[in-house]
C-alpha cells in the first residue's frame, strides 16, 4: 500500500503441485506482480 491506497497484488506460481516440489529439482516457481490501481478503485466505489 501507497498513500492508504493498494498499488499491487502479489502472486505465487510452481509448476507442480505443492506435494511434489523438493530443493534442486528441474521445477521452480515464479512470483507475478499485477499493478493496481488502487487509487481509482477506491474513488470509483466510493471507499475514502
């Protein structure tokens, strides 16, 4: 959060199920970061 308002979501993604990812395996997992507006979602649903 900026200035009271959401600026991102953060996100966890693996190739595999949970279960089956062990250290130095071929699998790995990424983090996605979506921007967001957070300011404006705000104003257009009237939350201040």
């Amino acid at each position: 959060m900026e200035n009271g308002h959401v600026k991102y979501f953060t996100f966890a993604a693996i190739d595999v199920d949970k279960d089956q990812h062990v250290g130095g395996d071929n699998h790995g997992s990424k983090i996605i970061v979506a921007p967001f507006d957070g300011e404006r979602f705000d104003y257009e649903t009237g939350i201040e």
